[in-house]
C-alpha cells in the first residue's frame, strides 16, 4: 500500500516539476537578479545582452535571443525587444506589445510582476536593500537619454544614467516610471547602490 501511495506522489511530482518546466520555458522577460559585477560598465549593449542570455540559460530558458532593455547613442531600448507579448517567470504577462509597454496605465509591470529570471521578487523601496533604480538610459518612450554611462562603458563614480522604479514608487522626477525615474548619481557599483540600486536591469526576448 504504502509502495502505490509513494509512487503515486512520485508521478505528481513529476507532472508538477514538467508544468513548471514548460512554464518556464514560456519566460520573455525579467529583472536580472545581478549586475555583471562592475556597475553600469556592462560592456557595451552586447555585454548587456551576453548577461541576459546567461542568466536566462542558468534559468533553465533556452533558445531564446534575449536583449537589454538599455539606450545607448546608436540604439534606442524600444528597438531592440521585438514585438511582444512579453511573459514574465511565473507566465504573467507584463505587456502585449511595444506601445502597450511604454503605456504607464496599460502595461503590467510593477514589483509582483516585474520578477527576476528565477521567479523571485526584487527588492524594492521599504526593503534592505533596496534595489528598485534599474538601469535604462532611456526616456519613458524608450528612447536614449544620455550620457548612459558612456554607452553602457563606464563605472566611474561622476557619470550617470537614467533608471526606472521597477516598483513604480519613490523618489525623482518622476517616481512611478518604470524606465524614467531619474538619473544615477555615478556609474560605479556602489554609486548605484548609494541611490537605491543594485546595477541591474530589465531583459526581453525578441523573438
């Protein structure tokens, strides 16, 4: 009896374990849970996007191109996504499409939503630390605002780059954008953790 209850248990497990595989598998989107490791020196937008591939893979998402949704001064974020819809770990979706995102009353991000590629919810302002200036360069439509930390180059302590509120509060300009808060007070690692960050930033996949 007790040998047909474990197996029982066992097959359960394993249709549970194949759902969330198959709904990870689904996955478009996320806040990376790390920065790279040297601030808003990401090494250039394909350094950015080289992060998001990785982190995706460890995910256990695979065959997917994933971009950073960064602005540099070639290359506008809105541009680089693809068309949508974007779902994020837990298979939510956060927007249908380009315009549908950069629409602050339609889109779906927020800090429930806007999940790391492990399914867990970033920090965002209330909590230690918080973690909610992620890095865009970008105005609320997606488009470059400058300087981007030198295109995504630099770590020194006076530059700076737009971020948005992941949780859609706090301070700044404008502190329930998602991509446009306010600028960074310096590139480096702990400039960015000195305003409420952590250097990371939100990934797409395009196709």
């Amino acid at each position: 009896m007790s040998f047909r209850i474990l197996a029982a248990a066992a097959v359960f497990c394993a249709g549970l374990s194949t759902a969330a595989q198959a709904q990870d598998a689904e996955m478009s989107f996320f806040v990376t849970s790390v920065n790279p490791g040297n601030g808003a020196d990401l090494g250039g937008l394909d350094g950015a996007d080289a992060h998001c591939a990785s982190l995706a893979e460890a995910a256990g998402v695979s065959g997917k191109v994933w971009a950073a949704y960064l602005s540099s001064s070639t290359e506008n974020a809105r541009d680089r996504i693809g068309s949508g819809p974007w779902v994020n770990a837990d298979g939510v979706i956060i927007a249908e499409g380009v315009e549908n995102l950069h629409d602050a009353e339609a889109n779906n991000l927020d800090k429930d939503t806007a999940l790391s590629e492990t399914g867990d919810v970033i920090n965002g302002r209330g909590d230690e630390p918080n973690r909610h200036d992620i890095l865009t360069g970008s105005d609320a439509q997606g488009v470059f605002v400058g300087p981007a930390c030198d295109d995504w180059t630099s770590a020194a302590a006076d530059g700076s780059a737009m971020v948005g509120h992941h949780d859609r509060t706090g301070g700044g300009d404008d502190p329930t954008s998602w991509n446009a808060a306010h600028p960074s007070r310096g590139c480096g690692l702990e400039n960015l953790r000195g305003t409420g960050g952590d250097g990371l930033f939100y990934c797409f996949a395009t196709d």
